[in-house]
C-alpha cells in the first residue's frame, strides 16, 4: 500500500470557529492567527495505491461555487487538487475510488464540476463514491445548524450518475484499510486505519482536525454533538497513544503527522513527520 497526501487547497477559518469555546488567549498558543482572528486550514487529501485499486480520500471544496462562497472561504497560494494530482503521477481517470469522510463542502465539493453549459460533470468519472449510510440521510435531510455546509450539486449528481456506494457498517473496506465510524462532528463520518507492516496510520478528517486539536477540550464550534466527540476523542486518543498510530491531519496547514504519547496533562503528540518520510 503506498499513501499520498495530496493539498486541495489553503484557507482561513475564524478562530473562534475553529476552537469554539477555548479562549483565543489559550489556543493562540498552538496557532498564531492574524489581524482578523483568522487561522491558517488546508485541505489535505489521501490518495492511497492499494493493489489495482486508487483511492481518494475526500476533494476539497472544488471550485464551482459562486464568488461570494469563496469569498468566505478566505483562498490563498496556489495548491489545488488538480496541479497537485499530476506530480503524483497518476490521473483522474485512473481514480478507482473516492471515499467521502464526509459531505460537509470543503470535503466533497471538489468531486464534482460544471461542465461549459454549467451542467454537472464527475471529475473521477470510472471511480465508484463512498460515503455512509447515515451521512448521506443527514446531508440530503440537514439540521439547521449544518444546512450551511452541505450542498447537493456537490453530491447528488454522484448518485445520478449511479457511481455512489452507501456503506452500512464498520469495519473492513479493503484488506489493511479499516473503516471506523464517529458521530460528534456529523453523522457518520468516516476515520480510515491504514495497516502497513507494523504502522497504524489514521486519517483523522473533522474528527481531530489539526494537532492543536489534540487536547480533549479543544472542539471545534462546528462539532454537531460536542458531548459526544469529546467521549470518542478521549477513547481514541488513548488507543493512539497505547498502540502507536500515527495521525495524519485533513487541515493542519503546519504539521502533517504526528505519534501520540500519553503525559500528565493527558494524551499530547510527541513527534511530527511527513509521510514521505517512513512510508513509500
């Protein structure tokens, strides 16, 4: 198995929406915000070369949003999924997979564009789309509170297409890969393990999404049960500690992975790395 992080693209996000009811005078510790309490997010993407199969793990928000969507998205530099895809060498076509965490927008919109006519086209159009069972009600039924992150031009054409999966269960996606499901971000989002020889990586999408996000009270406002993702946090991150995963973060625009260690202050990270750097 050999893993890619691919760079969607690079944004801001308010502070306070990042960390939700942690003081600024706390988190700016770990994450120095601007002149407008905006914080530095990219979009990290996996691509993961399993046997004959090619895996995208999310998109990206994508880029055919009106000018006042991306106006609060805060864009800067000049990664996206498309330049970024050709140095890994492989195509989109070549894309058998992708696999949605989530359908919240920054995570799935970019699986779908507008063709001349402004007509919806797939971009990975021989790759099969995964998502949950249980997300995929949530997104096509949203709360009130997430209504704002999900946008079925982003989704519904997949399942038109008849190129949409619903996964029902935990568990087994493909030998060495492992799906586990969280519920206090948003309905059933999913968290990849990847076994490779004696290393866990996991793929840590909304559930923690950036290594300043490791201690247990640090929640994002965005968080649709906070009691519930605080009690899968802990017991995850007690699992990584005591069995040595290795974390990889979806939009930590610093640090792309890092180790775990139980401390005195609770579980904290230990070491940071890229994954070029002990894999492939």
């Amino acid at each position: 198995m050999e893993i890619y992080p691919l760079i969607a693209e690079n944004w801001k996000m308010d502070g306070g929406v990042a960390f939700g009811v942690v003081p600024q005078t706390i988190w700016r510790k770990l994450v120095e915000p601007d002149d407008n309490n905006m914080v530095k997010i990219t979009s990290r993407c996996l691509l993961v070369k399993h046997h004959d199969r090619l895996i995208l793990f999310d998109t990206g928000m994508g880029n055919k949003q009106s000018k006042k969507y991306y106006g609060y998205r805060f864009l800067f530099g000049h990664d996206s999924l498309q330049s970024n895809f050709k140095k890994s060498g492989f195509s989109f076509d070549d894309v058998t997979d992708v696999v949605f965490t989530h359908l919240h927008d920054d995570h799935c919109g970019g699986a779908v564009n507008l063709n001349e006519k402004g007509e919806p086209e797939l971009l990975f159009k021989n790759a099969t789309h995964h998502c949950t069972s249980g997300q995929w009600e949530w997104a096509n039924h949203p709360n009130k509170r997430e209504i704002g992150s999900f946008f079925k031009i982003n989704f519904q054409p997949i399942e038109e297409a008849g190129k949409l999966n619903l996964i029902e269960s935990e568990g087994e996606f493909l030998p060495g890969i492992d799906f586990r499901f969280m519920n206090g971000h948003t309905q059933g989002m999913i968290v990849p393990l990847f076994r490779l020889d004696n290393k866990t990586v996991v793929f840590m999408a909304d559930f923690i999404p950036s290594a300043a996000h490791i201690p247990v009270p640090f929640l994002a406002s965005v968080d649709i049960q906070p009691l519930v993702a605080l009690q899968e946090k802990e017991q995850f991150l007690n699992e990584a500690a005591y069995k040595g995963y290795y974390l990889v973060f979806e939009h930590d625009y610093d640090t792309e992975c890092v180790n775990v260690v139980h401390t005195g202050k609770g579980v904290r990270a230990d070491k940071t790395f890229r994954l070029n750097e002990f894999l492939n």
